[in-house]
C-alpha cells in the first residue's frame, strides 16, 4: 500500500537555518523539497562531495568484483584511511603494470637472439672488437657483409634476418640494415623481472581481496553519508529566501505516522510551520508499505514504474499472479529445485542491496518446484509415467478430461486467465471510479 503523507511548510530565522535542518535530519522523518530544486549552482565544497562519492562508488563496484580470497575481514578503520590505502596499493599496481608493459617489449626485442650475457659482448672491446646487432628483409640481405664485417645470421623470423657483425673497435659499419639497440641485460634476467613484476601485482590484488568485504561494508557507509551531505548542501542551497533574506521557506513531506513526532520536535523550536494532508495535485513522494511477501515483488513495481500519490499499489495483486505466471511458464520441478539453489547460492555471494532479489528468486523457485510438481514433470521428464507412488500422482494434472480431447493443463491456464482478466477488469473500474468518479467506471 501507499503511504499516507503530510504536507510540511515552516518559516524560520535565516541565522538558525542550518542548525535546524540538521536537526531535522536527525529525526530523519522529512522528505525535503526546496522551492528552486534542480536550478542549484553547486559550490565547490559541493563539487567536491560529488568527485568523492563518484570515486568511492566506483571502489565499491570494484571491490565487490573481486573474488574473496580469504576469510572477510571487518574494517575498523575509518573512510579515509581505507580510501588512503586503496589508492596506494592501486597506484603501487599501476606503477608494477607499467613497468611490466616495458619489461614485455625487452623481452620481445630479445626473443629473436636468444640468451645471452651482454656483459660477456661488452667484454669484446677490451680485446679490440665491437659487435653490432641488425635486421634486414631477407631479400636485402648481402652475403658481402659476410666478408666485410663478419656478419652471422642468428635466426630469421617473418621473412627478416636477425644477424651480428664483429669489426674492430672505431670501424664503421655501412650497412643497409636497421641496427639494433638491444637492453642491457640478458634474457633469463628479463624473465625473471618479468616474474617478480607479476608476483608483485597478484599480492596487491590478493590483498584487495583479502580486504574487499570489509572494506565495502565501511564504504558503502560512507558513501550514504556523503549522499546524505550532498542532498544537505542542496537543500541549503536551494532554499527560498523571503523577507529580504531574513526568513527561509521549505517545504516537505512526511509520513502520516510522523506526525506526532514532527509536531513534538517543531514545538520546542522557534519555527512557524503549518501541516496539512497530500493532496492529488501535490505530487507527493510515494513511500510502499507492505509486508515481507508483498515487498520482495516491490523492485517489479519499481521497474514498470511507481504509482501516482492518489492511485494505489499494485504490488499485492502483482505477488501472487506474478508467482503464478511464472511457475506455469516454467512449470518444471527440477527447474524450480535449481532456482532454489541458485538463490541460496547468490544470496551468500551478492552485495546486501542485492539480497532481497535472490530471495525472489527462491519464492519463485519454489512455487516451479510446487506448480512442476503438479504438472509432472521434472527436467523434461513426465513423473506420471515413471515409477512414483500413486498418491502423488493423484495430485498431478495431467493427460485428457475423461474421454474429451480437452487437455487438463490447457484447461487449467484458461481458468487462471478467465480470473485474472476479472480481477484485473475489476481493479481497473474501481481505479476509475477512485480517480473519476462512478459514472467513468
């Protein structure tokens, strides 16, 4: 059902403004709605909040990406210090990535050449010698250069030829091939770096993981307090302000059952207000109110999109014609049975934000297991024809109407949607009746 709402307006002393909306906030009980809402030009403190929920969101979404490797830890510590550590160990990866990109295309540049000590080539000139490393197209290459400068061929690869030359220290070498500057280091030494670069980037991530639970728990906390802040500063922001600025209006809603705590709360400030019932034309907030069962069904309700302050809620009737069409459409126990476990599986797994909806999951897993049952079948498989004791297929609807060629299941959906259209037909002549009037009914 909807929420009934009261309509808030109160003055009160530009100088105690403040003060008083944070006690408001407090009692947590209005639903704010400034006279200039969506024209607010934000402050940089403002801006700021922004940039910070936008950053420990968008930590949020990858700490719940990550797989939990160990078991998940409580963070005590406070918001800051764990976005603090994040950031660390994130640029600390970044920096490991970098290096490991460049430390790939040394390796590239060395694969053609082998293993090699370049402190052994370096070596080459205390006795006179230089060696150069070159690469050419095949087609270029000049056995000249064999005579010449004592060039060998190392390896070739995609139509090139890899290849050194040994001169004498100060000669030059003039050759048509590209020469080569290799890095000062041999390959296993690369390899290893490689390795040790890696290892470095699986710790910090395995450290994330280790940490990611708790860290989300705490930074989702933060994160409805700088939503909370933010909503504030536009308020503020965004108040009217009459009586050459001296007073400020605002207007609000809170729930029918408020009431009394909000008028207990306004009659020790010094405030004028007055409090008067939602009317049609108000647009007030809708705020669902329902029970366990009925609420799960909530986000359908929410997905097709809310009613309107003077319609009514659609979510009891949804709960169990929803259920109901779904177990007939799937109508397989065995599919029902798999719902189940996977509900109970993801419910363990998902954020909390996400919980309610594995919940749906398994109601709805059940009623297919319950509804397959009934229509006799589990993974495809007719439970009437396989060995089952007979009680149970006392309760299964299936085969003809005694001698008819009228299905019993067939028979079934259409007795479901005969009184699903009246419900519906029905609903629908007294919403017109509530909204125009008999005559429109």
């Amino acid at each position: 059902m909807i929420t009934k709402m009261k309509k808030l307006t109160f003055l009160i002393y530009y100088k105690e403004y403040e003060a008083f909306l944070k006690r408001m906030q407090e009692l947590g009980v209005l639903h704010v709605q400034t006279a200039q809402e969506g024209s607010v030009e934000p402050t940089s403190e403002l801006e700021a909040k922004l940039k910070q929920t936008e950053h420990v969101k968008a930590w949020i979404n990858r700490l719940e990406a990550m797989e939990v490797t160990d078991v998940p830890l409580a963070s005590d510590r406070s918001a800051a210090d764990i976005l603090s550590h994040l950031d660390e160990m994130d640029e600390a990866r970044r920096v490991k990535e970098t290096e490991l990109q460049r430390l790939h295309k040394d390796e590239a540049a060395l694969l053609p050449w082998g293993d090699f000590d370049p402190v052994r080539v370096e070596g080459l000139s205390d006795i006179g010698y230089a060696m150069g490393f070159f690469v050419c197209p095949e087609r270029s290459f000049n056995e000249e250069w064999v005579e010449l400068y004592y060039a060998t061929e190392v390896t070739r690869e995609k139509g090139k030829v890899y290849f050194v030359t040994l001169t004498p220290v100060g000669e030059e070498v003039v050759l048509d091939a590209e020469r080569l500057r290799l890095p000062h280091v041999s390959l296993a030494d690369l390899r290893k770096q490689i390795r040790e670069k890696e290892e470095g980037i699986a710790a910090i991530e395995h450290e994330m993981g280790r940490l990611a639970q708790g860290y989300v728990s705490r930074l989702r906390g933060y994160e409805d307090e700088l939503r909370t802040s933010i909503a504030f500063d536009r308020v503020v922001l965004g108040t009217e302000q009459v009586a050459d600025n001296r007073l400020m209006v605002l207007q609000g809603w809170i729930p029918e059952d408020k009431e009394a705590e909000v008028k207990s709360f306004l009659s020790t400030q010094e405030v004028y207000y007055e409090i008067r019932a939602a009317r049609r034309e108000d647009n007030a907030p809708i705020k669902l109110k329902n029970n366990a069962f009925v609420r799960m069904y909530e986000v359908l309700t929410k997905m097709y999109g809310m009613p309107d302050y003077a319609e009514f809620d659609p979510t009891p009737l949804v709960a169990p014609f929803f259920t109901l069409f779904f177990a007939f459409c799937m109508g397989d126990a065995g599919y029902g049975l798999v719902l189940i476990a996977l509900g109970f599986f993801l419910k363990h797994k998902l954020s909390p934000s996400l919980k309610g909806i594995m919940n749906l999951v398994i109601t709805l897993g059940a009623a297919t297991t319950v509804f397959g049952a009934v229509l006799g079948t589990f993974f495809g498989v007719s439970l009437f024809d396989v060995d089952v004791p007979e009680w149970m297929k006392q309760f299964m609807i299936v085969g003809k109407i005694g001698d008819t060629s009228y299905d019993k299941q067939m028979l079934l959906a259409l007795i479901i949607g005969v009184v699903h259209i009246c419900i519906a037909m029905t609903v629908k002549a007294i919403g017109a009746t509530v909204r125009y009037g008999f005559k429109e009914s």
